[in-house]
C-alpha cells in the first residue's frame, strides 16, 4: 500500500500503482468532481500519473491559481479543437492562458463575428461528448511526423531541447485533436462547462512584424454558467466605466491620429489633473520634500552610465543636437543624480528627499496602446530620496505610511503589497543587493505589513516593493512602487560627506505613488465611473436656469459658488429644463441647481443630487456652505 499526505485532509492509503484519481476519491471531506490536477509540491501533474508512496499533495480546483491555469489552458485546447473540426486547413500555433482568459493564435483566413457563435456551438458538443484528455510522450523524429503539416509546431520541435517530447491528445481515432504541450490538462473535456469567446484580432507569429500574419481568438472559461455569467456581468460594468468613453462624455482627454499614444488633455482634463497635481505637491510638502524638474533630453553618454541603454534602448526615443547623440528621457533617476551631484552634501542633510513631475517618453507598439492606461508620454511622480545605509529602514517605512495615506485619500483601502528580488539581469555586487533586499524586508516587518514574495522580479538595479490597489470593481492595480538602490549612485561617483569626515555613496530610494499620473487618473476614473467624489470633479456643480429669463440670477448664483472656491458652471442655452437636467446627469456634475421665478425672488436654489435626489430649496449661501465642506473633507463618494 502506497501512503500519500494530502493538504488539509491527513494520509491517504491506497493499493501501489494508483493514479491520483484513485487517491482523490479516498479523502474524505473532498468533492472530487472538482479537482483538476494535482500539486506534488515539485511540479503540477494530470490526475492520470501514477501517485508517489510518500508525497505530500495537494489537490488543485478552479480556486487554486495553478488549477486555474489547468482549466483556462484546457479550454484554450477546446476551442482549438472546436476550430479545426469547423475549419480544418487552419494551422494552430500556441494557446496561453492570459490575465483575461486564454487565448490561441491561428494561421487561417480572418474571423468574423459569425465564426465565435459556430466555434462555440462546437465547443459545447465537445464538452457534451465528455473526451477524454490523456498526455503522450513521442520522440522528436515522431513529433516531427505527426505535425509535419504544420509548420509552425515543426518550427517550436525543432526549438526543443534533446529528449522525450509531450503531447496531449483529446479524443480517439481521425477526429481527435493533439498538441504539443507540457500540462497538464484537465481529465476531460466535460469539465470545461461554461465559457464565452470575447474577441479576436490579428498577431504576428512570435510577436515578430517580419513573420507571418495569425488570427487571435480569445476566450473565457469557468465551471459553472453561474460564474460565466457573473463575470460577463462584470465585463459589461467595465465597459460602461471605460475611461475613454467617459473621457470623451467628460470633456477630459482625447487622442487623435496626429500623436498616436499621446494623450491630448482638455480644459476639464486639465483641471482634474491640477487637482490631483496640487493634492501631491501638498503631501510631499508636508514629508519633507523638495520639487525639482530635469530635462526631457540628455546625451547618450548619460544613459549608458545609468545602464539603462543596455537595458532599455529598444523603449527610448534617440536624436542628435549638433552631431552628439541624445535620449529622450524614459525614466528621470539619472537626472535626479545630476541634480544631486551638482555640489557636495553632508551626511546631515540626509534623508534629501527630491521630487519630480517628469514627464517621460517611452516606445510602446501601437498595438498595446490603450487609452491612458498604456501611452508613449506620461507624467511619473517620481522621488529619489538619497540617505545612509542605516536610514533605509526607517525611511521607506515613512514611504509607506505616505502611500497609504495617498490611496486613501482617493479612494483605495484595499492595497496589496509584493516584494521582488534580484532578477537575472541585475548590475551590482551580491553584498549590495543583500543590503537592499534586507531594507525593504524590514521596514515591511517594522509596519506589521504582509507581503508576496516575487523572487527574481526586481529591476535590474535593486529590489523593490509595489502597491497594488483595488478598484470598486475588485480589479487589481500596480501603481506605487519603492527600489532601493545601491549601484547607481556608484556608477555616477555620487558621494556626500559622512560622519567620520569621509566620503562614501549614498544609498538611492527610488519611489513612486501614482505611478504613471495618466494611467492613474485612467483607473480614478473607472473606479468612479467618472461620478467624482465632490472633491476631485472637474464640474462640481451647473446652475440650470427653467428659461433665458432666469439667466441673469443663474450667473449672479455662479459667481457666488465660484467666489467661494467652487467650480460650477450654467447652462443658458435655450433649451427645455428637462434637457438641461439629463445632460448635466451626463456630465457626472455633483449637484445641479434649478432656478426659476420663486428662487429668483428669495434668494434660494432648488437642488437635485447626482444620484436625481431632490433636496429641498436652500439659500444660496447655505448651499455654498455645504458644498464648500463637502470639497474640502476630500470625502469619497
């Protein structure tokens, strides 16, 4: 009898020679109906492979990431099953799993809408038929015959390291579908019962343009319709919070042809933007910082000094001035060193904390731009606080509380927070990166704060800590983010003068809160489906007049809201009082005030929330009054 441990559910005996399946069904307390493979702890198996006397396990479900991965990847076969049997001289390539599903890329004629709805129809006969999915392992001479059709399965065999190569098949005889891949897959294709095909585009093979042109097909999956439907639901919520749709409703932000991936900000946009601008400058003010500004081109030189023409040259801009070759910038620390290095400082002056609005540039493919979300120039708030080896604990724990109090000042108290090492691509000794890696490590320990562990994920000069946010929707997003540094500041023969009288290098905390301002206003947006709390909205308030007779009193209310810091506008177009009101509900303004002959002659204003509550009339420096407080708490909605 072979003996297995099993996560949450204590040894299992069973007879030697069983596969997992037999294990699953002898734990108690386990629906093994939704276990879709197994985690020996070294590697995820098919529930087919033979179970090890010994092993610890666990059993994966849709739950697990891993198992998520399982059935997400599983379904992607599924669809490329269904594909083929509908069109059989497309030739599949690779099918991923992706943050939003899956996707599989096909060299064929273009789709059309009217294709998902029949390669869907397919997939759910598949799944009614319930085939088995089993993994084959072939030589390569013998993978090399089965998929000699196709050339680009020949091309990734031939890619392949020496050795046995893995293949999983899905049903029997001539219409069963076989692929080359490491698993595992989920037992059959019963399992993948519910599912949507979401779009498609085009690709090129190996996301090389000078390669062969491929159909994308992207899809979603989940074990029940239940959680289908949730997610679709969810699917269309976002695409009425789209910040580019409202973005254009708002008046804040459009993009045009003549600057593809450079947002073009609008007067509203612009005021949404300073606001959040004069919020930042205030914070850092109050933490002790400096502003400071350097320039959007610096010589070539520069940028191989920082490394970062080594590591990044294939994402910046180049031209000359005067025969030199120049950069246009895609990140501001090495500017922040100039800055630093353009006089000597004293260990007393530490923590010197500098701050920049740099506005950065960064070759992105037209195919990820997306909205603010993914631009080619964006404004970084950048900060690069310059201190002693044993300041960096206690100075990235200050970060820390900074950015807490950020987030929630717009909205976000739900924060996850992950912590990366040293990639492989690093620069500096392995007694810096210690260091670093053990700063951040503590200050996380010295605030009670839990942290994942992403080892291998850090920049290329130093670790780093990044805060990842949640919307209203449940959406994760990374914005801030805090590296230490000790190899820059090295490489530019930045000093200051220590307490012992000598010179030594600083240590260098790069820091961002908001990230990207763009994309951060992008995903303030879509939290708030552009419904600003009062504080933040570029139109506080319109003054809709019931006739042009009234327009003379609407003005006189707008100077007064104004007067007090307000930004309200009026609508005196000569249009029906009902039309004025739903465009102003369009707007997203936080208060619209109706004014007629009786507000007019009393000096009051009738007042319909965002929400088409009506309050009751108020005078109008009571209203003024209330708004005033509403703005200046910074109240989330």
């Amino acid at each position: 009898m072979a003996k297995v441990e099993v996560a949450g559910h204590g040894v299992v005996e069973v007879p030697d020679g069983s596969n997992w399946f037999i294990v699953a069904r002898a734990t108690k307390d386990l629906d093994v109906n939704t276990v879709l493979a197994v985690d020996t702890g070294t590697a995820v198996r098919d529930m087919s492979t033979t179970a090890t006397d010994g092993s610890t396990v666990k059993f994966l479900t849709f739950a697990d990431p891993a198992g998520l991965e399982v059935f997400r990847h599983s379904s992607a076969h599924l669809m490329a099953h269904a594909l083929l049997k509908l069109y059989p001289d497309a030739k599949p390539t690779i099918g991923p799993v992706v943050d939003e599903g899956f996707y599989y890329d096909f060299a064929m004629n273009p789709l059309t809408p009217e294709d998902l709805q029949k390669i869907e129809s397919e997939m759910q006969r598949l799944v009614k038929a319930n085939l088995p999915i089993r993994r084959m392992e072939v030589t390569r001479a013998e993978a090399l015959e089965m998929f000699a059709d196709n050339k680009f399965k020949v091309e990734m065999i031939n890619d392949l390291q020496e050795g046995t190569i893995s293949i999983y098949k899905q049903g029997e005889g001539e219409t069963a579908f076989m692929d080359l891949c490491r698993g595992p897959h989920v037992p059959s294709t019963g399992y993948l019962k519910a599912f949507k095909l979401t779009k498609f585009a085009g690709a090129y093979w190996r996301a090389d343009q000078s390669r062969e042109q491929l159909q994308r097909l992207y899809g979603i999956s989940f074990p029940n319709k239940e959680m289908l439907d949730e997610h679709l639901k969810k699917i269309e919520e976002a695409l009425a919070r789209d910040h580019r749709k409202i973005g254009q409703e708002m008046e804040l932000f459009t993009f045009h042809d003549e600057g593809t991936g450079f947002p073009f900000w609008h007067a509203n946009g612009m005021v949404l933007k300073n606001i959040v601008v004069d919020y930042w400058r205030n914070v850092h003010k109050r933490y002790g910082y400096n502003e400071i500004q350097t320039p959007q081109m610096l010589n070539k030189v520069l940028w191989e000094m920082s490394g970062h023409y080594d590591h990044y040259r294939n994402n910046m801009y180049f031209t000359s001035i005067d025969d030199i070759p120049y950069a246009v910038k895609p990140m501001n620390c090495p500017g922040g060193l100039l800055v630093y290095k353009s006089r000597m400082h004293s260990y007393r002056e530490f923590p010197l904390r500098n701050a920049e609005l740099g506005l950065v540039h960064r070759h992105e493919m037209s195919g990820v731009l997306h909205g603010l979300f993914r631009v080619r120039a964006f404004t970084q708030d950048d900060a690069h606080v310059f201190c002693t080896p044993d300041q960096v604990k206690s100075e990235v724990a200050t970060i820390i509380d900074m950015v807490f109090e950020i987030y929630k000042t717009f909205g976000f108290n739900d924060v996850h927070i992950e912590l990366s090492t040293r990639p492989d691509n690093s620069i500096g000794s392995d007694e810096m990166w210690a260091n670093a890696e053990g700063g951040l490590r503590d200050a996380l320990e010295l605030r009670g704060i839990n942290y994942k562990l992403n080892p291998g994920d850090g920049a290329f000069y130093g670790p780093k800590i990044d805060f990842h946010v949640k919307d209203s929707m449940g959406r994760s997003w990374q914005c801030g983010t805090i590296q230490v540094d000790f190899s820059m500041p090295e490489r530019f023969h930045a000093t200051y003068e220590a307490e012992d009288g000598t010179r030594k290098t600083p240590v260098m905390l790069h820091r961002a809160i908001l990230g990207s301002l763009e994309r951060f206003i992008g995903i303030l947006i879509e939290n708030y489906a552009g419904k600003f709390p009062m504080w933040l909205n570029p139109v506080q308030v319109k003054v809709l007049p019931v006739s042009d007779q009234f327009n003379d009193y609407a003005k006189e209310v707008v100077a007064k809201f104004c007067a007090a810091g307000l930004r309200a506008e009026a609508d005196l177009r000569s249009e029906r009082l009902g039309r004025k009101i739903r465009d102003a509900q369009l707007s997203r303004v936080n208060y619209q005030v109706v004014v007629g002959a009786a507000e007019a002659e009393n000096g009051t204003v009738s007042v319909r929330t965002r929400k088409n509550e009506n309050l009751d009339a108020l005078p109008v420096d009571e209203f003024t009054a209330r708004m005033v407080n509403e703005a200046t708490t910074r109240a989330a909605d």
